[in-house]
C-alpha cells in the first residue's frame, strides 16, 4: 500500500477517536447534579423547545432537499455530474444536521448542571461548560472526517483511482453540508434574536425586570434560541467549514502536480490536527477567581497547546508525505498564524477589558444613539487588521508553497488551500471554547429562573461575559478561514470549468480522440486554461458585471435576515407586552406566564423566512452563469467574497462589543444595572444581536456556498450558457 494511503488512515482513527472521547466527556458532564426540582423544571422546557424546533426545521428543510436531488438526479440523468452526487449531497446534508443536533441535545443536558457546579465553584462551572462545548467542537470534527474518509475510500474504489472523479462528487457533498449549514444558521439566527430582543426590550428597558427573570414571557424562547441559533446553527456552519475546507485543499492537490500525495494531506493534516485538540482540552484549568483575564488564559492554553503541537507535528507530516515540499509547511503555518492573530484582534475589539468596548459603555451616558454610532465605528475599525492579516496569509502562502522549485500558479493556490486547513486543524478545541458561551449563557438564566442565589449569578455571569469573547473570538476565525476556503474554492471552479472546456474540444475533435483520453486531455488542457484566464480580466464585462453582482449579494443576504429578526421580534414584543398587560398578577409574581407561545412564534417566523436568504445561494450563481456565463461567475464569486469577508468580520464585531459593553456597565460602572446608561447599552445589543448571531455568520456559509454550487452546476452551466 503506497505510504499516503497508509497515512490516510489516520484520518478515520482520529475521528473515531474523537467522537469516543466525547462520550466520555458527556458521562463526565451527566455525573453532575441538574438541581432541584424547580431547576430541572426549566431546563426540561428549555429542552423540549429546542428539540421541538429542530424537527420542524429539520422537516421544512428536507422539502428544499427534496427537490435538489431531484435537480442532481436529472443531471446526473444527463451527465453534468457523476451517478454518486446526489447521493453525497444528501449525506453532506445529513452530518451537517447531525452535528448541529448532537451539539444541541449536550447543551441543553449541561446548562443547569454548569449552573449547579457553579454553585460549588467557578471551576466547576467552567469544566462542566468547556466539557459540554468540547462535546460540539469534537463531534463536528469527528463526523466530518468520518464523512470524507468514507466517501473517498468508496469513491475510490468505485472509480478504480480516477481521482478527479472522487474530488468532483466529495465536493458536492460539500454543498449538501453548506446548504443545510445556511438555513440552520438563518433559522436558528432569527429564533434566538428574536426571542432576545423581544425579551431585552419589553422586560429589561420597559418593565425594568432583570435579565432572565421568570416573569418574562419570553425568557424560555431566549433560551431555546441560544441552542437552537448558537450551539445547534454554529455546529452546522463550522461543520461546513471544516469539510468544504478539507476538500477544496484536496481537489487542488492533483491539479499542484501532487498525485495522490498532495489529495491525501489535507485529510491527513486534518486528522492530526483532531489528535492536538483533544490532547489541548486537559490544560484548561482555572482557579476560583471572577477575572475575565483568568478564565480567557485557561482556554487560551488548551488551544495554544493544540496549535503548538500541530506546529512541531505538521513539519514530519510535510517531510513523509511530501519530501522536497517543504514550503507547503510554511504555507499551513500562515493559515494558522493567521488565524491566531485574527482572534486576538477580534478579542481586543469585543472584550470589556480593552478600551473600544469601554469606550462604547461610556458613550451610553448620552443614549442610544451614541451607542450606536460607537459600536458602528468599532465594528468597522476592526475589519482593517483581520483583512491586512488574511492578505498577507494569502501572499505567504502563495509563495512560500512553491518555495525550492519553479513557479507554479496550481501549486501556489493549493498553498492557499492548505493555509484554509492549517488555520482549522485546531477547530475541535476552538470551537470548544465558542461553544462553551452558550452553555454558560443558559446557566446564567437558569441560575435567575431557578433563584440559585447571587453568588451563583455572578460566577455564571463571569463564564457568559468570556462566552461573548470567545464567541467573537470564533467568529472572526470562522471568518477568515471561510475567505480562505472560498478563495480555494474559486480557484476549484476555475479548474473545474477548464476540465469540463478541455473535455468538450476533444469530444468535438476526432483525431484529439484517437490519441486517448489522458493524451488528448495533456494536449488540450494548457491551452484552454490560458484561454479561460485571459477572458477573466476587469475589462471583461461579464466579469465586471459579476463583480458588481456578489458585492451586493452580501447586502441584500443581510437585508433580508435583518429584516427577518426585525418582523419577528416585533410580534414577541407584541406578546410579551399582552400577556404583561392580560395575566393578571403576572408582574407581581403570582401567576406564570405563556413561555410556550413565546417559543411558538419564534419558530413560526423563523421558519417562514429563512427560505427567501438561503435560496439566494443557490439561484444567483446558476443564473448569472446561464445568463452571462461562467466569466461572471467568476466575478460573482471574488465579489461576495471579498465583500461578504468584510461585512461579516464587521457584524461579528460590533456585536459582540456591544453585548459586552452592555455587561461592562451590568459589573457597576455608569450606575449599573437599570442605570439610562445601561438602558442605552441594551439598545446598542438589541441591534448587535442580529449582526453578531444571524446576518454576519451566515455571510460565511453564503460566501462558501455560492462557489459549491457553482462547481455542481460548473458543467451545466458551460454547456447552456448564452455566453459562449
């Protein structure tokens, strides 16, 4: 067996692996205490609303799928695609949903028992809640590899070693992944920032009742929404991430002159990198202080840990697997150099413990407006950084791939490919420490519903606020991985297109025919390539118009989510304000309000418009390519990329600066708590909501999304264009 398959069983052990040890941390999780019965009580609601809502999801959703693998079946029918992708777009659909459901259901199990550790100490809170968040960061990865070692090894065999063939289907089965990540996202995003900010408004600016308190009709909604949105949709997105990553970075390995060596590691790389995570979750340990600063470094060394590790571990991958390619090793480690940087960037915009968010909560002594325009300003500043940080990621891997051998253009955007990989090899653990937040933000509004006492408020309080960071902190590294990756993804299509033009000049030439497939194939294809990039040029109008078209596709995608959560939370607020006013006894305490209708609403709206959004990802590049060819789809793609990247780092930044200046001013500064400069710090969150939790982490999925249905329609598209 040559020595890449051999490596390449490292793959599936790791994941297999993985998914193992998160059944020892959810034992580890389900040996703590759930509380008291009136404890138990509201994490049974809490429970029950969140697996209500992703069945009905999950039905809607399998509507839409329907009918997509109706479309690959008759084009597979026809032959645009091989007789497996639809297949492998339900099954990338599938563990999508998977992950994002298995990270729900361990949130839901843990957030009362976080609440009661929290109790005993700050410690204990913070293992339960890292525990459970490991339980999400390592499932997604698991699964993931799991995914992509079963088809390659079934696609292999079926095809005989046509490797193009296994890398074409595997990326369809990434589209399958991305289209359920985007409407998981959508849906989940307006639930839960609906329910919030329905809650905030009514109970916490109007009622001036405190955060979470049991008398808010919406309270439940708000926590079913934090799993539903930020545990079960971020599983989704992450889920897509990492698998689109992986495969984009495979695909382009052949076309890098690397044989099966340069398909086989990224998979490899990637299973390395599930070994560091795991071995970077035992170093996260905290003593029994409230400091936002200790808590942050404890979870900074499980992932410094990690990375440490893939760094020493990558250079003896790289020397057996590929010897003489050293410079690949240089590229990964850009990736997830860059992607250290981009999080302490987005940490220092969004923490309480640096001056922009400071500087929002002294901005709210004068109002909602200041807060605003501040948290704006903020948001917008710290797009600069990450995007110089992904520009240089991008020309160092270009570059140094190609390090100890001729200029090659395939070999350098492979680079680029690997660098996408090198800055997700350590997802299992990061996205450990982003998904801790909402288990600790549910814990915290358990702990008020529950009356577990002060003391247990403020050490929950203490874990949410590091939530809010590391959760911008993911964000803004979910961010810059997805430029990455769409970039590697754009570069697919583009070779995609030219095998698919390279393919039809020898079906059209008889003599290029009787030289043989792979003969005719290695005469045709330099020529049509060179012909492809000539045309794609800002001079082109196709590409021009394309251009134009995906730098307004994110504005228009944000457009409607905003306005989504917008709608909704207008009718929660309506709700919560009737039952206010028609429960009797309700603001004294003495009687319950309707949490289910709450819920109810939320998921009727979120259902409702989630669709219009996410379909845009499929319509627009298969209609800009019918229309105006694949030249424009080139366009489209670089223009939602660069223009979704900014948008989305903007929108996760604001946010999340906004949501901690508001709990800056909840420790006691500017009045605290019920303060006018905390009512206008509320305002400042109700409008980061959307932009932290729906609009900007969807962008990822869209940005990504566009370019895997364009590479499913790629020869679709070529032969039916009305641009030839």
């Amino acid at each position: 067996m040559p020595m890449g398959q051999n490596l390449l069983l490292l793959a599936p052990s790791a994941a297999v692996l993985a998914l193992l040890f998160t059944r020892y941390l959810a034992a580890r999780v389900a040996r703590f205490s759930e509380g008291p019965p009136n404890v138990v009580e509201i994490a049974e609601a809490v429970r029950q609303g969140a697996s209500a809502y992703l069945r009905r999801q999950y039905t809607t959703v399998a509507g839409i799928f329907a009918v997509m693998l109706v479309v690959l079946l008759l084009l597979s029918r026809f032959g645009y695609v091989s007789v497996w992708t639809p297949l492998a777009f339900l099954s990338g659909g599938f563990f999508s949903a998977l992950a994002g459901f298995i990270g729900m259901k361990q949130a839901t199990n843990s957030a009362a028992r976080t609440a009661m550790a929290a109790k005993e100490s700050l410690n204990g809170g913070l293992q339960v809640a890292f525990s459970a968040g490991a339980v999400m960061g390592l499932t997604v990865v698991g699964l993931g590899l799991v995914h992509i070692s079963f088809w390659y090894y079934f696609l292999s065999w079926f095809y005989q070693g046509d490797t193009a063939v296994v890398m074409t289907t595997l990326l369809t089965s990434s589209m399958g992944a991305s289209f359920l990540a985007l409407f998981a996202r959508v849906g989940g995003g307006i639930f839960t920032k609906a329910a919030d900010v329905g809650a905030d408004l009514v109970g916490k600016v109007e009622a001036g009742i405190p955060e979470d308190d049991p008398r808010n009709p919406a309270v439940i909604a708000d926590n079913v929404g934090d799993n539903v949105g930020d545990v079960a949709g971020m599983g989704a997105d992450l889920y897509e991430s990492y698998v689109g990553a992986i495969i984009a970075a495979a695909s382009l390995g052949l076309s890098a002159g690397l044989g099966l060596k340069g398909t086989v590691l990224p998979i490899v790389l990637a299973g390395v990198g599930v070994l560091c995570s795991i071995a970077g979750t035992f170093a996260v340990r905290v003593g029994e202080t409230a400091s936002q600063g200790a808590l942050l470094a404890a979870l900074r060394r499980g992932v410094y840990l990690a990375a440490g590790l893939i760094v020493v571990l990558t250079y003896f991958l790289i020397q057996v697997l590929v010897p003489g390619h050293l410079g690949l090793y240089w590229a990964i480690l850009a990736g997830l150099v860059a992607g250290i940087i981009i999080s302490l960037v987005s940490e220092y915009y969004t923490s309480s413990e640096y001056k922009p968010t400071k500087d929002i909560a002294d901005s709210a002594q004068t109002g909602p407006a200041t807060v605003v325009i501040s948290g704006l300003s903020v948001g917008m500043l710290s797009t600069a950084v990450p995007t110089l940080v992904v520009g240089i990621a991008i020309l160092a891997s270009y570059y140094l791939s190609q390090l100890g051998g001729p200029a090659n253009f395939d070999l350098g955007l492979y680079g680029i490919a690997l660098a996408a990989v090198g800055m997700l090899s350590t997802l299992g653990i990061t996205l450990a420490t982003d998904a801790y937040g909402p288990v600790a933000d549910n814990a915290g509004g358990i702990a008020e519903m529950g009356g577990l006492g002060k003391e247990v408020r403020e050490r929950t309080d203490a874990l949410d606020a590091l939530g809010n960071t590391t959760a911008a902190t993911g964000k803004g590294f979910a961010i810059a991985s997805a430029g990455l990756t769409a970039l590697a993804l754009l570069a697919a299509f583009r070779d995609q297109v030219a095998k698919a033009m390279a393919d039809q000049v020898i079906a059209r030439d008889g003599a290029l025919a009787t030289l043989g497939k792979a003969a005719a194939f290695q005469k045709v294809y330099p020529g049509v390539v060179a012909s492809l990039d000539a045309k794609v040029t800002l001079l082109n109008p196709q590409t021009l118009v394309g251009l134009l078209l995906g730098a307004v596709l994110p504005f228009l995608f944000g457009a409607l989510t905003m306005g989504a959560v917008g709608r909704a939370a207008q009718k929660i607020v309506e709700e919560v304000r009737r039952q206010f006013r028609e429960i009797p006894g309700l603001m004294e305490g003495k009687a319950k309000p309707d949490y289910r209708r709450s819920v109810d609403i939320c998921t009727r709206a979120a259902l409702r418009e989630m669709v219009v959004p996410a379909l845009l990802a499929v319509v627009m590049p298969i209609g800009v390519g019918l229309l105006l060819g694949v030249n424009a789809v080139l366009g489209l793609l670089a223009g939602a990329t660069i223009s979704g990247f900014i948008m989305a780092l903007m929108m996760a930044n604001s946010g999340g600066a906004w949501d901690n200046a508001k709990k800056y001013i909840e420790g006691g500064v500017h009045g605290g708590k019920g303060s006018a400069a905390h009512k206008a710090a509320v305002a400042g969150d109700t409008v980061g909501d959307p932009f932290k939790d729906t609009s900007g982490p969807s962008l990822n999925i869209l940005i990504k999304l566009l370019s895997m249905v364009a590479l499913a329609f790629s020869s679709f598209i070529l032969a039916n264009t009305l641009f030839r």
